[in-house]
C-alpha cells in the first residue's frame, strides 16, 4: 500500500498544492492503490508536501515519486508514446514545474484579494494561539523566494503575462486533442490537470484565472479529466482503488 500524506482539500478540489494533485491524479491514471493521512512538513523527506511511505520507505517530492513508482510497476501510462511525444511531454511538465508554479504562488500569497482567501486554510494548519504570527512569517518568507526566484522580481503585470503566454502555449499544444499528448492519457496529463484545476477553482480572480477561463479547451479538457478520474470522489475520500 502507497500512503500519501499531503495537505488539505478545498474548492472542490482534492488537494490546495497542485503537486498534490498532481501526485494523486497519477496514482488514480496509474490504477495503483493508494490511502491518504494529512501530511505535516515538518520530519517530512525534503521538509515539502506531498510525501508518501511505500513498504516503509519515505519518500519525498511529487516527480521523483512518479519515476520510482515507475520503475517498481513498470511504465503504465507512457509506454505508448514515441520518443518525441515523451519529449513534448517532459517540456511541458517542466513549463509548468518550474515555472508557471511560480505565478501561482505569486496569484496566491502575494495578491492581497487571494491572500485573504488562502490565509484561513493556511491558518487552519497551524497550532492554535501562535498560528497567526506563524503564517505571517511564512508569507514573508515566500516573498522572499519568490524575489530569490526572479518572478518576484517583476511587476504584477509582467508576472501575469508570463503566466498567461504559458497558457497560451499549452492552449496551442492541446489543441482539439483529448490529452496533451493525444487520444490516449499520458503522464504529463497529471501534472497539466494539477495546474489547470489549481487556477480556475481557486476563488479569488486573477488575470491567470480569467485568461485560463477564457481558453475553452483548456476549460474542456480539465472537465474531461475530472469525470475520468475524480467522478467517484468527494471531499474526506481516504483511499484510491
């Protein structure tokens, strides 16, 4: 059994951190059985969320995860592809991983408006008392890696036209296909839909927001991959099958 610590859900979602939900779309595209505990940061391997216990093993960062699971079970969702589609495939991944990422944090806890919404489920993590100081220190200290980064470094407006060209680049690349890489769902699905769902169910607009809304197959596609591997879900689903 593969148990997945992570963070809370909310907004319809099943995880806050899109590498969360990346991490467990893989694992349901994968048909590998799965239970979920809240996850704590704190003694986790990387000091990061999601992590996941596997025959005893811990393990951290959502990517690595996928490729030793791959190596255990074999390749399940990309043995198909040609050497080219993988390459597409890994750009893609890596457009959003190290990259888009970026503008999410920043559409998140730096936006005054989306702070307020993302504060109270950061908040509900913390001890009780001291939890209010403590978030606020962990704010300064995701500005100060954002600015460390470089995305912090830009005005919103450039921030916002970097995130929104990366989603007029996935736009195009989809296309009218029913997957990233084509008929058939890859690994790079899991990772896209992770992104995709973390912008447009986030409460809080955004430039990002409306621009992802406004790309009907990125809408449509986000759609399609929700009622082929979450139909069955709803918030407090401990386990995948």
């Amino acid at each position: 059994m593969i148990t997945l610590y992570q963070g809370p859900a909310a907004w319809g979602i099943p995880n806050i951190s899109p590498f969360c939900v990346k991490l467990e779309t893989w694992l349901r595209m994968a048909g590998l059985p799965y239970e979920v505990r809240a996850g704590d940061v704190r003694g986790a391997p990387k000091g990061k969320i999601p992590h996941v216990e596997i025959d005893g093993r811990r393990m951290g960062d959502s990517q690595l995860i996928i490729e030793h699971l791959e190596r255990v079970h074999g390749d399940r969702l990309d043995a198909h592809l040609a050497p080219e589609a993988r390459a597409r495939g890994y750009v893609i991944r890596r457009m959003l991983d190290e990259a888009f990422y970026w503008v999410v944090v920043y559409a998140r806890w730096v936006e005054p408006d989306a702070w307020a919404v993302y504060r109270p489920i950061i908040l509900s993590l913390m001890p009780p008392v001291i939890g209010g100081p403590i978030v606020e220190l962990i704010r300064r200290r995701i500005k100060s890696m954002l600015r460390a980064q470089g995305t912090g470094l830009h005005s919103r407006e450039e921030v916002y036209e970097i995130g929104k060209a990366d989603l007029t680049a996935l736009a195009a690349l989809l296309g009218d296909q029913p997957f990233m890489l084509g008929a058939e769902p890859s690994s790079v699905d899991a990772t896209v839909y992770a992104f995709l769902v973390s912008v447009l169910r986030f409460p809080a607009d955004s430039p990002v927001k409306r621009h992802a809304e406004a790309q009907p197959h990125l809408v449509a596609y986000c759609e399609r991959m929700r009622q082929r591997y979450y139909a069955d879900w709803k918030p407090g689903a401990s386990r995948g099958e």
